[in-house]
C-alpha cells in the first residue's frame, strides 16, 4: 500500500510534467503541422536558464522569467527561422527543428560545459509535506503537482475562455478562414509557437532540479515526449494528457518493481544460468527493462490502434 | 535530358565513363594518400558512403524521414562481430571478406521485422516512430550486456581464418580495398535498384501516396519493401564498419549516429542519386579532421546543415549541378567576381564567428588563461581580442550581405537568360 501511494504519486507528478512538455508540442503540432524537434530542448534551455537566474536572484524570480526567456527564444526561431523554411515544406521544417536541437545542444555545452551543474532545489521548498506509511513525501514534488495543475487549467482557460484561444482553435482547423476574418494568422502561429516554448521552458525549471540538469536531458526526454505523443494520438489534446500520466505511471511503477519471468516459473525449480543471452532475458527484472517499456507501449499502441488513444487522423 | 552527346548505342558511353572513374577513383585514391591517416579517413569514408546512399533510399527516394537509421546498420555490425568472434574461436569458417554480406541480411532481418510495424505510417507519425523504435533499441542494448558488450562493448580480431591470396587483412590498405570493394557494388546495386520498377514506385508513393494507391499500389508494401532493403545496405555498411574498426559498441546504434546519417545525406543531397556520396564524404572530413581541430565541430556541422535546409535544400549537389548548368551555357564568367567578394566576405564573417565560439569554449572550459587561435597567443579574459573578434564578425557581416546581394542579382539575371534560352 505504502509503495503503491508513493508511486502513483511520484507518477502522477512526472506525467504531469510530461504533460508540460507534450501539451506544447501536440498544439504546435496541430497548428502548424511542425513536429518541433527542438521542443525538448526548450525544455532544458528553462532548466539552464533558471539554474543562471536562481544563482543570481533567486528561484522565485527564476520560476517566472526562465519560461519568458524561453518563450522569446521561441518566438525568434519562429519568426525568423520557420517562416523562411515554410516555403520548402514540412520535411524541411521538421529537419529545421532537428537541426536546432543539434545547435542549442552545442550551445549549452559551450556555454555551460558538458557536465551536469548544480541546480537544486530551493531552500524554502526544501523538506517533507506529509509521511505516508513512514515514507517522507517531499514538499517539492508537490509543489512540482501544484504548478503542474495550475499550468493545466491556466491552458484550459486560456484555449476555452478567451479571444486568443477561440482564434488558436479556429486557426487549428481552418486557418484561411480564420486569416479570411481578419486575424494575423502568422501571429498567431507565433505566439503559440512562444507559448508552447515556455510551456518546456516552465517545466524545464521545476523538473531540471529534480531530475538532473545536464546536455543530455534534452534527448532523454524528447523521445519519451514523442512516445507519448504517438500513443496518445497526435495532435489530440486530451490523448497526450492520458498518455503522460499513463507513461508517467508505467515507468514510476516499473523501476521499482524487480519482477521478472525467471522469477515468475522460479517456485516450479526451472531457472537459466546468468551469463548468457536467453539467461539476461530470462533474469530481466523489469526495473531494469523500465527505460524500455514506454518504447514496447507505442509499438503495441501502432499494431492495435494505429492512430493512438485518442487520435482522429490516420497519417 | 540532355545526354544527346554521350549516347551511343547500343553502348551508354556517359555511364561507362562515370562508373569507370568511380573505380579509378576507389583504386588510386590510396596512392594519391598514402598516409596512415588518409586511409583511415578513407575507409571511414567508403562506409559513410554506403550508410548514407541506404540512409537515401528511404528519405530521398522513399519520402520516408527516418531517425533511427543506426539501428539496422549497428545490428548488422553486432551480429558481424560476432561471427567474426565464431570464426576466431574455430565454430565454423566463414570468409571474412564475405562477412559484410552476412551483416547485410541481419539489417535486411531487423528492417523487415522493425519496418512492417513502422512503414504503415509515413511522414511525420514515421519519423516519430523511427526515433522511437531507435531509442528502444539503444536502450536494450545496456540491458543485455552479453550480446552487447555494455559500456565497453565486443570487440573482435579480423585476422582470422586462412589467408586467401596473402590477404590476412591484418594491414589498413588491405581493409581499405575490401570497404572499396564493397563500397562499388553497394553503390551499384543501390543505383541500379532505382532503375527497377519498386524504384520507380518509391519515387510515386514520395510524391503522391493517393494516387500510387489509385493506381493499385500498396504504399505500405512498397515502403516496406524499400524499408527492408534500405536495412539491407544499413547492414552491410555495419558489417564493414565492424571489420574495419574490429569493435562495435552501444555508440553504434545510438541517436547520435541515426542523426549522424540523417545529416550527411542531407548535406550531400536528397533529390540526387549521388548527392549523399558528397555527403558521406563532407560529414567524415567533420568527423575526423575538424573534430581533431576544434571541440566545437559539432556546432559548425549543425550550423552547416542549418544552412543548407534554410538556404540550399537540395544539399551539395544542387548547388554544384546549378552552377555546372550556368557553364554549360557558358555564363560562369560573369560569376567569378561576385562568388569572390562573397567568398571574401565570408571568410571573415567566418573567421569573426570561429574566434567568438572558440574563445567561449577556452573561457567555459579552463576559465581563463592565454589561448592561441590562428596563430596568435592572448588572454581570453582580456577585452581586446573579444572586441577584434566581434568587429571582424560584424564587418565581415555587413560586407557579406553587400556582396551576396551583389551576387544575387548577377545569379538572378543569369537564370533569367538560360530561362529564356531553354526551348
């Protein structure tokens, strides 16, 4: 019980995260058709922005203006980046993006070096919210759930209650139509660009101190990203919010569980030897297998539901 | 087309020509370089070759953007070494030189069974997938240390079996006229699979999936099939690249090396047969010489590419074959000035843009201290030597956008003329 509580909780609060950073890209994709490669690493330009901020400042000043910085940054590379490869088409673009990751990668290491820095959590959330069963429940992971769900209706609102957001879901649809109203649809394309920007951005700066912050964490996370994107049905909103937490789960649930399918016939006296290929197999325990389940999931999502949970079209 | 003048029946003449040279190329390019280090680059080369021209099958002749290209070519080179491993320890004889061959139908095997699942997707939803699948496989290959070797990886001796002829390959030349060998049949076959009908198809599901299919076309079945074999030639390039390098680790199969291959074909050129050939060739000059001068090579390759997809997205090879057609209609006179002040220009944007990047790598790195660059010895945390770096950047800039604008419109107004000369 004890276990189940801790991990559903720590899985819900990395899927919301994930959610953070798949929200961004499934409206960017949807919009403008651009698989943003580079989305994950807007995610840890936040992350080093913060970490330079909050050493200067403080984490509270960091929280707001690491996600504008990154937002600027975004909107930028919009501007003045893919609107000039949109004439040569989606590849293009998409390469655009790839090709941007590869430079922002670069630029971290020449900027901040190739070994992790040392961004942590800060003082005033440092310590334990409640105990569970004797297991402490830090106040940060909370802290990462409160911002997480406040980032969530703060969309909600934004997409169904305002000017902007009717535009953005008319503009997903039928973007002549909306340009034909009157709308700077260009702009629109910007801001959300922007936007989905500082979404990574905002969770670059709560999950970068704790997770790790590092060159790498942009590929670690860009692949879970898109897997959760395929799986929930690209382009669907409400798919990659089911598909975040339901990857957030899995791979919470599965570190800790040493499970495997020697164990499983073990009672019945039939066992492998280590030290070979069927015997690794054999001793998998799925703990050890956890970074590769989300990958198994999408591949089974493709065989059985091709277009993904939740998903309409069939590309 | 315009090949009137070399058609000659029933011999194709262009073609024996070309082809010829290829070879002559392949056999003499070791006695032109004879150095320890050429060959090395140059087998490098042959195996860049044959992963890009594979990588070309899906994303220039397919229209399917793969990230995940490495897995086909790394497993191919895992299950290589390790037949080469069984040959070592007396399980059975096998040829080496025939080896590549058999890294070749493993990639063929994991495409046929990784690409039935994917090629039912194509474009974004495919490239996706493709990353996807390649970061599954990256991932199992820490987990199964025995097949994979782990953090370390297999490592083999080529030098097994009898010697056929006195080739041992114990020396580099020897494994260099193997790559080069292989490198001319991959290279043909892979040219003359464009010839064939599936070929020919591939290109009709890359511009019009609807109506390949109106046609009654499978799109799904010709993408698997191009998929497969596009694995096929992966594997193969694996299996030399296990040979020549006699280790294969997780790297292999890695991220980095599926957008490696993504990047050389795309420097080279997608829309042309031989554009990744250039590619191959470009990306392993980056990889082996500029990455021995400077830590920041990644950054320029990336720069490059970025250039290319914005301002040149038919790669190397467009660039060469427009300007071949303005000398072919004899107005390449009229460029010479211009491509100079632009080069002039260029050149010291560049030189601006590589002093600012490698003084923020020293600083980043040792935190000051005296660095030397082009030849000159300062201290990186004075402010002169940024200050000349900055204004030879915005110089060189400002003079570059004089210059190409010049140039544009000498480029423009010569299309204009072969526009109007064309029939």
């Amino acid at each position: 019980m004890e276990f189940f509580l801790i991990s559903l909780l720590n899985g819900v609060t990395y899927g919301l995260l994930l959610f953070m950073l798949s929200s961004g890209l499934t409206l960017i994709f949807s919009m403008m058709g651009v698989l943003n490669f580079a989305h994950a690493s807007f995610y840890m330009l936040g992350a080093y922005f913060a970490f330079q901020i909050s050493g200067h400042i403080g984490f509270w000043p960091a929280l707001v203006l690491a996600p504008l910085g990154v937002a600027v940054i975004g909107m930028a590379v919009e501007r003045y980046g893919l609107r000039t490869v949109h004439k040569h088409g989606h590849v293009a673009e998409l390469l655009f993006t790839f090709g941007l990751a590869y430079l922002i990668e670069e630029a971290v290491h020449l900027i901040w070096g190739r070994a992790p820095v040392n961004y942590g959590v800060p003082k005033d959330l440092d310590g334990t919210l409640f105990m569970i069963y004797g297991t402490a429940f830090p106040i940060y992971r909370g802290f990462m759930m409160l911002v997480s769900v406040l980032m969530l209706v703060a969309l909600y609102v934004v997409l169904t209650r305002t000017r902007i957001g009717l535009v953005i879901q008319a503009a997903l649809t039928h973007p002549e139509t909306v340009e034909a109203l009157g709308h700077n649809v260009p702009r629109v394309f910007m801001l959300v660009f922007g936007g989905g920007a500082a979404l990574a951005g905002l969770a670059g700066v709560i999950g970068g101190n704790a997770f790790v912050t590092s060159p790498g964490m942009a590929l670690h996370v860009g692949a879970i990203v898109f897997v959760v994107v395929v799986i929930g049905g690209m382009g669907s909103l409400a798919g990659a919010f089911i598909a975040s937490l339901l990857i957030g789960l899995l791979q919470t649930f599965s570190v800790a569980l040493d499970w495997s399918l020697g164990g499983l016939f073990k009672p019945m006296g039939i066992s492998f030897a280590a030290d070979s290929f069927l015997g690794e197999l054999w001793n998998l325990t799925l703990a050890s297998a956890a970074p590769v389940l989300p990958y198994l999931l999408m591949v089974l999502v493709l065989l059985f539901r091709p277009r993904g949970l939740l998903g309409t079209r069939d590309t | 087309m315009n090949g009137a003048v070399l058609r000659f029946k029933p011999l194709n003449v262009g073609r024996y020509v070309t082809w010829g040279l290829f070879a002559l190329v392949l056999v003499l390019a070791p006695v032109a370089f004879p150095q320890g280090f050429a060959i090395t680059m140059m087998s490098q080369m042959g195996i860049w070759i044959i992963f890009a021209l594979s990588y070309n099958m899906l994303l220039g002749q397919t229209g399917l953007l793969s990230f995940g290209h490495a897995v086909y070519s790394g497993l191919g080179a895992y299950f290589s070494i390790h037949v080469l491993n069984m040959i070592g320890a007396g399980a059975f004889a096998f040829p080496v030189t025939l080896l590549p061959l058999l890294g070749g139908l493993f990639g063929l095997l994991f495409g046929v069974l990784f690409g039935y699942v994917t090629t039912r997707k194509s474009g974004v939803a495919f490239a996706m997938i493709s990353l996807g699948l390649g970061e599954m496989v990256f991932a199992a290959s820490l987990m199964f240390p025995s097949f994979f070797g782990g953090e370390g990886g297999i490592s083999a001796n080529r030098m097994v079996g009898k010697p056929f002829l006195g080739i041992t390959y114990g020396p580099a030349i020897q494994v260099y006229y193997l790559i080069a060998v292989w490198t001319f049949a991959a290279v043909a076959a892979m040219f003359a699979l464009t010839r064939t009908p599936l070929g020919r198809i591939a290109n009709a599901v890359r511009d019009n999936p609807e109506r390949a299919e109106f046609v009654g076309y499978s799109t799904h079945m010709v993408r698997f099939l191009m998929f497969a074999l596009s694995g096929f030639f992966a594997g193969l390039a694996g299996g030399l690249s296990a040979i020549n390098y006699e280790i294969v680790a997780a790297e292999s199969v890695s991220a980095q090396r599926s957008g490696g291959v993504l990047l050389a074909a795309y420097i080279g050129g997608v829309g042309f047969f031989f554009g990744p050939v250039i590619g191959a060739i470009v990306f392993t000059f980056f990889v082996v010489y500029i990455a021995g001068l400077t830590k920041a090579w990644l950054l320029y390759l990336g720069l490059f590419f970025m250039a290319i997809v914005m301002f040149a997205p038919g790669g190397i090879a467009s660039i060469v074959l427009m300007n071949l057609n303005v000398a072919k209609h004899g107005l390449f006179g009229r460029l010479w000035k211009p491509y100079g002040w632009v080069a002039a220009a260029g050149l010291l944007a560049f030189l601006g843009f590589v002093a600012v990047v490698e003084m923020t790598y020293h600083l980043s790195d040792t935190g000051g201290g005296t660095m030397k660059l082009f030849g000159l010895s300062f201290e990186v945390k004075s402010l002169a030597p940024w200050l000349a770096a900055l204004a030879t950047l915005g110089a060189g800039g400002f003079l570059y956008r004089l210059a190409w604008n010049r140039f544009r419109g000498e480029w423009d107004d010569i299309q204009r003329i072969i526009a109007e000369k064309a029939p």
